[in-house]
C-alpha cells in the first residue's frame, strides 16, 4: 500500500523528458523547494520528484521560480536492478493567481 502527501514548493529546477527502453517509457524528473507550513526559510528543503508517462507533460506549463502545489503517492517497491523505492506523482497545480 502506499502512501499519499501533498507539499508546495518552488520550482528549483525541470529536467528533460527521456525515454527508456524499446517501449516508450519516459520519465522526466524536477526539484522543488519546500515553502508553506513549517518550513524554515533559513534551511530550506529541496526535494525531487519524478513524473513518469503520460504526466511529464505536466511539467510543460511550469517554469524555475513558480510555486506549486503537488500530490504524491511513495511506496517501497524496489526495481529490479534500481533499489530505489519509487515516487508516483499524479497532481500538480500553481499557487500562483
């Protein structure tokens, strides 16, 4: 079972969509930094998120600078061969009016 969060942040950075395999699996990765309650502007966080498939086009609407607010799922399946556990995001949405 996994797990869902909701955090806002600004976009710190947006990479390239890129495509793996034969299949057309694409995954484009970005980071935010965390903004809103509790955070510590003094330390800020920085996390990384990544869209996979048809999501990455999410992305395309954003620019460096904007704030967000996104949802994600987390759970631990591992990879085979990746032993990293995935991040399923499935919503973004602008802070800004």
């Amino acid at each position: 079972m996994s797990k869902s969060f909701e955090v806002q942040g600004l976009v710190h950075s947006i990479g390239e969509t890129t495509e793996y395999g034969q299949n057309g699996f694409t995954k484009r990765e970005f980071v935010l930094k965390l903004t809103g309650e509790g955070e510590n502007s003094d330390y800020p966080n920085f996390i990384a998120l990544e869209l996979i498939k048809d999501k990455c086009a999410l992305m395309d609407k954003y620019q460096i600078g904007d704030e967000i607010s996104t949802q994600f799922n987390l759970s631990g399946r591992l990879w085979s061969g990746n032993d990293r556990p995935e991040k399923m995001l499935y919503q973004l949405a602008s802070l800004e009016g």
